[in-house]
C-alpha cells in the first residue's frame, strides 16, 4: 500500500518532528530514509537548535526540493527539551513521531505502524523492531517488546526494558494523546523515559513485526556526563531518577497497593544501577588520570 492519506481538510495525517543540534555527520542518511516512506501523506518540521557545523545547508538543501519539510532555525540554542516540544507543538497531523538525527528507518516503517493504529483504535502507539548501530559488535538481536496487557502489566513490562526502550519513544503516536502531555519540554534525566510511561498510562503501545529502525548510538543519553548534565538537585545525587520516579509514582497512584510496591522495588532498582554506573565511570575517570600522571614521570612502561 503505497499511501498519500491526507484529512478532509488537506492537512497531512502524520506529523514529524525531528529536533537537531549538529548533526551533519548523519542527518542526510536519516533524512534519505525519512522521504524514502512509502507512506508519503506526512510533514516533517525540522528545528536546528542554531546549529554550528553544515547542519543547516543539509536542511535547507533538502527543503528546498521537498515541499513537506518545514525547516525552521532556531536563533539561539534552546536545550534539547525546548527543542523536542517545539517540533511537537508545531504538529498538526493526527498522528505525530519524534525522529533523531541519527536514527534511520526502513522505507514501510510509516506504513506498516499507520495501518495498524487505523486498524486498532484500541492503541495510543506503535513501532517496529529496532536495533542499535554499533558496528563493532557485528550482527544484534532485534528489540521487539511491546507494552501490552492491562495498566500494571504495561509499566511493569517497561521497566523490564527501560535501558533499551528508545525505540518505544519514538513511536508513532496519537496526536491527541500527547496533547496531554505536560511532561514535554521538562529536563530532566529519563524523560523520555516519562514521556514513554505517560503514553502507556493512556492505552496500549504495539509494535510491529514488519519495519526497523536503528538507533544511533552519539546520542545525548550515551554521554558520559549525562548524569552530571540533568541534575538539577542535591537528591539526584543519591537519586538520580528522582524526578522520574515522583512521576512514575502519581501516574500509578491509583494502583493498588501491591502493585505500587513493586513500582516502588523498580524505581530502587533503576536508581541503583545509575548510581553504579556513576561509580563505575568515577573509578574509569580516576584511572585514566593517574596513568597520565605516571606517564608524565616516566613510568609509561609499567602501565
């Protein structure tokens, strides 16, 4: 089904957002893979976070032969947060889909997710199998999981899968869904992880067998500060899912109270872990120091 769906009124049926900061080293690809759609009844709003290397002439370039794409420039940089709900807030397809600069998707992926989500009112979302693009571990196994079931299963299924569901967040999604999302355009570390439970707290998230999408792995949420970057109070120090877990928790308030206690072991479990990461990196960082150091005294064949 090659599709050029459009409503009533000639507005396009999806909306993509794609917020971008420096991202010359990939954005062609994606952007080839974006227009490549066999499903072609979509707009693409493009925010350049005042990019500084050939970010923008690549947009430029491409929006200049594409009549979908809305290139916009943003005249300073707005933080990655601002960035993603500008793109948002310009939607105005029934549907709607974040894409990053550096993940590719396969040609049926709009496809093959609009015709179930009209086949399937029940859903809020749905994606493909993705995978992740680092070469240097050769061939991976798909990411397939869903988040389907009742309310408890979905959250409880997510935090099984929580370091791996970036292709979960970009979805495509139900415009109106989002729309009652207050959580787009905060910073905070994992919000994309909240704006993820959000859309589940609303229905049932699918995901297709058909379609891929690779997800690069340059991303902000791969740094090695990013813990040092979202932190925004003392506590996030002990807690550095702090606020993810005061929302995690109000969106599940209404669980009983069985289920809010494992809600409750996860959010421990998910904060420990970023806190042994953190020390892990903190040991990595003191090592590479005191290797330069010995290697500035002359002790470079000993280590």
């Amino acid at each position: 089904m090659t599709a050029s769906t459009t409503s009533k009124d000639h507005l396009p049926t999806v909306s993509i957002g794609l917020p971008v900061y420096n991202g010359e080293k990939f954005i062609r690809e994606v952007l080839d893979s974006l227009l490549a759609q066999t499903f072609t009844g979509f707009e693409l709003v493009i925010s350049d976070n005042a990019s500084t290397d050939g970010t923008e002439a690549i947009c430029r370039e491409y929006a200049a032969r594409d009549p979908r794409i809305r290139y916009v420039r943003q005249s300073v940089n707005r933080g990655p947060a601002a960035n993603f709900q500008f793109v948002f807030d310009e939607a105005v397809g029934e549907y709607f889909m974040w894409a990053a600069c550096d993940d590719p998707r396969s040609p049926d992926f709009l496809e093959v997710n609009f015709k179930f989500l009209s086949e399937n009112p029940e859903y809020v979302a749905s994606t493909s199998p993705n995978r992740f693009d680092d070469r240097s571990q050769g061939r991976q196994k798909l990411v397939d999981f869903a988040l389907d079931g009742d309310l408890f299963e979905r959250f409880s299924r997510f935090f099984d899968y929580c370091w791996v569901s970036h292709g979960i967040f970009y979805s495509l999604v139900r415009t109106a869904v989002l729309r009652g999302c207050e959580i787009i355009g905060k910073s905070f570390l994992a919000a994309d992880w909240a704006i993820i439970l959000y859309i589940a707290s609303r229905g049932r998230l699918n995901r297709c067998s058909e379609g891929l999408m690779i997800i690069g792995t340059e991303g902000l949420s791969n740094g090695r500060n990013i813990f040092k970057m979202f932190r925004n109070s003392p506590i996030e120090l002990l807690l550095p899912f702090y606020v993810f877990s005061k929302i995690t928790l109000d969106l599940t308030k209404y669980f009983s109270l069985k289920h809010r206690m494992v809600m409750v072991t996860k959010l421990a479990k998910v904060n420990l872990t970023a806190l042994r990461i953190q020390l892990e990196m903190f040991v990595q960082d003191i090592i590479v120091s005191a290797r330069r150091i010995l290697r500035g005294r002359g002790f470079s064949r000993c280590i």
